[in-house]
C-alpha cells in the first residue's frame, strides 16, 4: 500500500478544495492510504476528518516562514512514498519540505491560469519543476499556459479534469423547502453564480447588469452561493444597485446540488478559470450555463449547443444570451439535456479517480 501526502494552502471552499475532497474520499482505501496536510484550516475541516487523517500546520499570514519549520517534521513524521501538493503556495513550500525530507515521489496539481502570477512566480514553478515527476492539470489550456510559461518538459505534464458524481447527481431532487427559505416563488426566474467569492470571478461585473435585466424580466432572482473575501464588497454593491429584493446570498451550503437544481440557469463571469466546478455541476443538473470564454470553459462548454460562451466583460452579448435563454424555455430544456450528456461522457468523477490511481500506481515504490 502507497501512503500518500496531499498538501493544500487551505480549507476554505473552493474548486481545488473540492476536488481533492472528491479525491480523498473515493480513493482506494486498499491501495493507498491517505493524509491531508493543511497549512491553514478552514470551513471544510470537518468534512476530511470525516474521510481521513488531517494535520493543520497553521500559517498564520501570507509572509510566514516560521510554518516551514512545522511543516518539514510534519511531514518527516508521516513517512509518505508520494507526496502530492495543490495550488501555488502549498505546490512551492510543500515541494521543497518533500525534497528536504527525500519523499521518493513528487507531483503537484495545477487548477487554473493564474494569471495573477509574475515572472518570478514562474521561474519558482520551474526551478521546483525539475523536482517533479508529474504535473497534473485541470485542462489543456491550464497544461498549455504552464509549458509555456515554465518550459519544463510537456512529458512531465498530464491533464485530469475535474469530475463530477454521477450517483449523487441522480439522488438530488428538487426540494419545496429551499424554495421557500430564500422566497423564491415558482414563476420567479432564478438564475445562480458564485463559487469562492474573490476578485477573479468577477461577480460585481455580474452585478452591474442586473439593472439592465430587471427592466425585461420581472420576475428575477439571483443566488450567490459561496464564501470568499468579496462578500462584503458584493454585498455593499448589492445594496448600491438597489437590488436587495433580486440578489440572494446563501453562504456557504453542503447542499449546492440542491440550490442549482432549483435554478433555470447557471452564470459565470470569472477572468480566468481552470475548470469550473459550478459550470461542470450545472450541466449535470441538466441547467444551460453562460461563462465567459477562459481556461477550460471552452473544453467544457460547445457554444450554442450546451450553453454560451461570452467574451470577458461584453456585457452587451452577456445580457443577450441571459434574455434569450429567459423567453426561451424550450432552448433551455435542450442545452440542458445536452450538457448533462457532455457531463456523463467525460467527466464521470469516479473515471478521473482512476486516473489518479493509474498514475501513483505507476511509480514502483513503497509498500506493494
């Protein structure tokens, strides 16, 4: 049996933190042994106690080398075979504790274009780079931007994207309840965006063109779903626009599946994407989705056959396809339908597990 070591910044909700939640819990139990090592917590901490061992390290601020110096005997401790680390930080501080501490394997996840990043946060992807034998990518475009930007050997790198749970996806109906704890009423038009609430999904460009909806659609809801350092600016434009009866915030919920089922379409206005995990369970749920073309939107979405893609910031074609999806039922039955067919094709989460498998299978070392 491998053990493996998965490190990540957080436990706050997210993609990335979903995903290795997925990972975690439907990883074979009989072939790998799982440890999760955090450098902050989060809202999500119950929920990998529940599924496996958790270390927290507790980094207490954005410069904080002082948590390196727990991390490296944290890690020492477990006396992993592989050593798998997601997103930026945990991918740079992690993978240079599993070189000091001569962890056999080591591969790191990479879930979005980040172009937040400067060259000297490449240059460290690429140095840290020759350290690692996989780089796994949530899309093409994500492996593409990284070869390119890093240079580093295109064999080093493979994309795995993000999958969906099919089994749970069928169990979700839609609930009376949650219709009623928000007010929302059966001939409202519900229309659901959200995710982690940070600048880069650009929700307050959402926002800004509700305005323009309300004027055609009187009946308008929008649910916000997530938690995020935005929240409170979102709020006080909510509030600025004067649309507090429309705009809804459901914080952060276990029962998302049920939200977006009781929606009519999913919106998603972010600059940069890896690969949405709201836009991939929206399809699932049979919803059409809007989401500007970025990352791997396009690997997911097929322009007016499961949704549409829109340009980053064009709100002009933005609220034509919202309007145009809202006088059209039908349309939205059959993107729906489509999408959910997509879904079931390609992005099964129980076939990217294997994925996984396939590749810590692949290294011949630990325990076998």
């Amino acid at each position: 049996m491998k053990k493996i070591c998965y490190v990540i910044g957080t436990l706050k909700v997210g993609g990335a933190e979903k995903q290795l939640y997925y990972l975690v819990k439907n990883l074979d139990k009989t072939m790998f042994s799982p440890v999760v090592i955090a450098l902050r917590g989060g809202i999500l901490e119950y929920d990998f106690k529940e599924i496996c061992s958790l270390k927290i390290v507790g980094k207490r601020w954005k410069i904080d080398p002082l948590f390196f110096l727990k991390l490296v005997p944290i890690l020492k401790k477990e006396k992993v075979d592989i050593l798998h680390t997601f997103m930026f930080t945990a991918n740079t501080w992690g993978r240079l504790a599993g070189i000091i501490c001569k962890i056999p394997v080591k591969i790191v996840s990479e879930r979005s274009i980040d172009l937040w990043k400067k060259s000297y946060h490449f240059l460290i992807d690429k140095i840290l780079g020759k350290f690692t034998d996989k780089i796994i990518c949530v899309s093409e475009e994500v492996r593409n931007h990284y070869l390119k930007k890093t240079k580093l050997p295109s064999d080093k790198f493979i994309v795995i994207e993000n999958g969906v749970n099919l089994q749970e996806i069928e169990k979700v109906k839609e609930k009376k309840e949650i219709k009623e704890e928000f007010g929302i009423q059966d001939d409202d038009f519900v229309i659901l965006t959200g995710g982690r609430l940070c600048k880069e999904k650009s929700i307050d460009f959402f926002l800004s063109i509700v305005p323009e909806l309300k004027k055609q659609m009187t009946k308008l809801k929008i649910l916000i779903v997530g938690e995020g350092e935005e929240k409170e600016n979102l709020f006080n434009i909510t509030k600025y626009l004067k649309l507090e009866d429309n705009v809804i915030f459901t914080d952060y919920r276990r029962d998302i599946l049920s939200i977006i089922k009781i929606s009519d379409l999913v919106v998603l206005t972010s600059k940069w994407e890896g690969m949405p995990n709201l836009i991939l369970e929206g399809m699932a749920l049979k919803k059409a989705v809007i989401s500007t073309n970025v990352g791997g939107c396009k690997e997911i979405i097929q322009n007016n056959v499961n949704g549409f893609l829109i340009e980053y910031g064009d709100k002009k074609h933005l609220i034509e396809k919202i309007l145009f999806l809202y006088k059209n039922s039908g349309e939205r039955e059959k993107m729906g339908e489509s999408g959910y067919k997509i879904v079931k094709e390609k992005f099964d989460l129980i076939v990217k597990i294997k994925e996984y498998e396939k590749i810590y299978s692949s290294f011949k070392i630990g325990k076998n």
